[in-house]
C-alpha cells in the first residue's frame, strides 16, 4: 500500500518543492491509484510505483527516472518527454502509448509490448530492449545508441532517421521496413535480416554484419566504409552509389544487384559470388578479387592496376581494353573469357587456365605465365616480348602476328599452333618449321576426317533410300 503521507503531498499540489525538501527520500506509491491523475512535469524518481495504477494519467515531462514501476499499469498514460531513464519496464505493457521525445537512456525494456507505441525521437540509448515487441510502432529519429534490440520483433515498424551507433542488432529481422537515412555506425549485427527494407543513405560504417541478409533492399547512397560484411547476401539490393570504401565483402552474394556508380576502393571480395556483374561503372582501387567468383563479370575498361585475381573464376568474363598492368592471375580460370586488346604488362598469369581465351592484341609483355593452359587460345596480334612460358600448354593456339621475342618457351606445348609471321625467339627457330609441319598433319587430319564425314553421310542417305524402297514395295503387294 501507498504511503498516506506522501499520497497526501501528491494530492496538495506541492509534490515538486516537497520532493525538493526531501531529496534523500524514495517515495512510496506502490498500488497507489492515480488513474487519470494529471501529474505533468512531477519529480518522482526513485519513487516506489510498483503495481500503481497510472492507466490514462497525464504524465508529460515527469521525471520517472531510477522509478519502480514493477506491475504497473500505464494503459492510455500521456509520457510526452518524459525522463524514464534506468527504469525497469521489463514486460509491461506499454502498448498504444505515447512515448514521443521519452528519455529512457539505459532503460530496461525486455518482452516489453510496444505494439503501436509511438517512440518518435526517444531516447532508448544503452536501452535493453531483448525480445520486445515493436509491432507498427514508429521509431522515426530515436536514439538507439549502445541499445540491445536482440530478439526483437518488428512487424511495419517505421525507423527512419533512427540513430542506432554501436546498438546490438545480432539477428534482428527488420524485414520490408523503411529505415531511410539511419544511421548503425559500430553497430553489431551479425545475422541480422533487413531483406527488402529501405535504407537509402543509411551509414552502416565499421559494423559487423557478418552474414547479414540485404537480399533485395535498396541501398542507394548507403555507407558500409570499414565494415565486416563476410558472408553476408546484398543479391539483388540496389547498391547505387553505395560506399564500400575498405569493405571486407568475403563471401558475400553481390549476384544481380545494381552497382551502379558504388565505391569499392580497398574492398576485399575474396570467394566472394559476383556472377554477371557489371564493374565499368563503380570504383575499384585497389580491391581484391581472390577466389572470387567472377563468371561473365564484365570489366571492359576498367583500370585494374596490381589487382588479386588469384584463383578467381573468371570463365567468360568481358576484360577488353582493360588494365591490369601488374595484376595477380594466378591460377584463375579464363576458359572463353574476351580479353581483347587488355593490358597484362608484366601480370602474373602462372597456372591459369585459359582454353579459348581471346588474347587477341593484348599487352603480354614479361608476362608470367608459367604452366598456364591455354589451349586453343587465341593470341593474334599479342605483344609477349619476354613473355614466360614455361612449361605452359598452348596446343592449338592462334599465334599468328604475334610477337614472342626474347619469350622463355622451354618446355612450353605448342603442337597445332598457327604461326604465320610470328616472332618466336631466335633460339628457337626451328621450331617454327616443326610448327608448320604440325598444321600439316592437323590439315591432313582435318581432311581425313571430312571425307569420314562425307562417307557416313551418303551411308546414311543410301539406308535411309533402301528403306523407302522396302516400305514402298511392301505396301504393293496384295493382302
């Protein structure tokens, strides 16, 4: 029960300057009943609320602040800018509520009912808010600095312009929710979900966000600088000048997004799914793409100075008339890939593997290309002075034009390649006779296996004849 005294201070009028008469005193309200009661602009800090009936009172501006307010009910209260700091408020409900402007800086909220709550600009900074329940509540521009939202639900839930730096967001599904200009600096999220959510311009800067789910959120103008993004899906997010400047992106699914005009300067895409994607557009200094998976990527143009492609799978990709003067291939596929005209000015190529590549007119200059298989690729026109390859498999190439002076070809395999006005090394050149007599069998090959061709197929065509002939004879004799 409340204490009569200090219910009969509360009730003369005078609570605020009898409260500051007695500043060590807690007051006691517990079950007080005070339902309706205007108690705008009240000091009641550290007053003992548990089990109170405050439902529909007027509470603007109180100062609620270190309060036990254990049990108590607060159905249709009025806390506009009120001060609720290190409140307990684990479970209550607090549903329907205007809270707009509250101060609950270091609050504790778990499985609270902030269903339809409306939190706009509050103060929840340091706030424990574990397993609360948000549902169509609007956080519009609160603080959430430092708070813990783990296990919280948040069905249309409206957070734009929340301010959330540092704040626990581990496993957190914000799914579809318009959280446009926020702001989650140092946040920690890892798992958390914000699949198809709005967070144009939203600063995730040097959070943790491994394996976070983006899949379809539209990201324009977001910043991710410094975060550590492993494994996390942004597949098709609209990622439109977005900024990923020293981004750790290993093992993140970037496949059918838009990246349009995005900043990946420093970024790391290590094993990382980039299929298909168009790289012309963003900024690329120096990344790297190590084991990454690059099918079909398109990099025409692009200036790729000393970049790590090593083990990266590459097969198809667009690189014409790009840069990668110095750059790391080492053991990447190339099968297919169209690298006309590229630069590969001393780039590191050993053990690629390159069947059908087009290298036609490109810069292969003391190119390092040791074991690379390149079979049936096509070098026409390539400037590969000084080009190493050692050991490599070139069967089949198209060599011709190409010049390959002062190239290290010891043990290369070069049987069926086309040589015609190509520069092979000086100590070398008969090699190029046994070059040309290879053609020779190849055409002589080719032309055997034409006539087969030609052979099997008036086989075919005089069976196919025979048969009509039976079909023709059977069908004329009499029944």
């Amino acid at each position: 029960m409340a204490n009569p005294d200090h219910l009969n201070q509360l009730r003369a009028g005078k609570w605020n300057e009898w409260r500051a008469a007695n500043p060590a005193l807690a007051p006691d309200l517990i079950d007080a009943e005070l339902a309706g009661a205007d108690l705008r602009g009240l000091d009641f800090s550290k007053a003992h609320l548990r089990g109170a009936d405050l439902s529909g009172a007027r509470l603007d501006g109180a100062d609620l602040s270190r309060a036990i307010l254990e049990g108590a009910r607060l159905t249709n209260a009025s806390l506009t800018e009120a001060k609720l700091d290190n409140v307990q408020l684990d479970f209550l409900d607090l549903s329907g509520l205007d809270l707009s402007s509250v101060s609950l800086f270091r609050a504790s909220l778990r499985g609270a009912n902030l269903t339809r709550t409306n939190l706009r600009h509050a103060d929840l900074s340091q706030a424990t808010m574990e397993s609360a329940l948000f549902d169509q509540a609007d956080l519009s521009g609160a603080k959430l600095q430092g708070a813990s939202l783990r296990g919280g639900r948040f069905d249309a839930t409206v957070m734009r312009g929340v301010v959330g730096e540092g704040a626990i967001l581990d496993g957190v599904e914000f799914e579809d929710l318009n959280m446009e200009g926020s702001i989650f600096s140092d946040a920690q999220g890892d798992n958390v979900q914000f699949k198809g959510c709005r967070l144009q311009r939203t600063n995730f800067r040097n959070a943790a966000l491994r394996s976070a789910n983006f899949h379809g959120a539209i990201l324009c103008e977001a910043i991710f600088d410094e975060a550590g993004c492993e494994g996390a899906s942004l597949s098709h997010a609209d990622l439109e000048k977005a900024s990923f400047v020293r981004t750790n992106l290993s093992e993140a699914d970037l496949r059918q997004s838009s990246i349009i005009g995005a900043v990946f300067d420093g970024c790391i895409f290590t094993s990382a799914q980039l299929a298909e994607l168009d790289f012309r557009s963003p900024s690329l200094g120096r990344v790297s793409f190590a084991t990454a998976n690059l099918r079909k990527a398109v990099f025409s143009r692009c200036e790729l100075r000393a970049t790590d492609f090593r083990e990266a799978n590459l097969e198809e990709a667009d690189l014409r008339h790009a840069f990668f003067e110095g750059a790391n291939f080492s053991r990447a596929n190339l099968i297919d890939a169209q690298a006309r005209h590229a630069n590969f000015k001393q780039a590191n190529l050993e053990e690629v593997t390159a069947q059908g590549a087009d290298l036609s007119g490109t810069n292969l200059i003391l190119v390092k290309a040791r074991g690379a298989k390149m079979i049936g690729a096509d070098f026409r026109f390539t400037d590969a002075v000084g080009i190493d390859l050692q050991n490599a498999d070139l069967r089949y190439a198209d060599l011709r034009n190409a010049d390959l002076t002062k190239a290290n070809i010891t043990s290369a395999k070069l049987w069926g390649c086309k040589v015609r006005n190509t520069k092979l090394p000086s100590s070398v050149g008969h090699l190029k006779l046994l070059l040309k007599v290879s053609q020779i069998f190849q055409g002589v090959g080719k032309r055997a296996d034409k006539m087969k061709q030609t052979r099997e197929q008036k086989r075919i065509r005089q069976v196919a004849e025979l048969v009509r002939e039976r079909e023709a004879e059977r069908k004329r004799r009499p029944r």
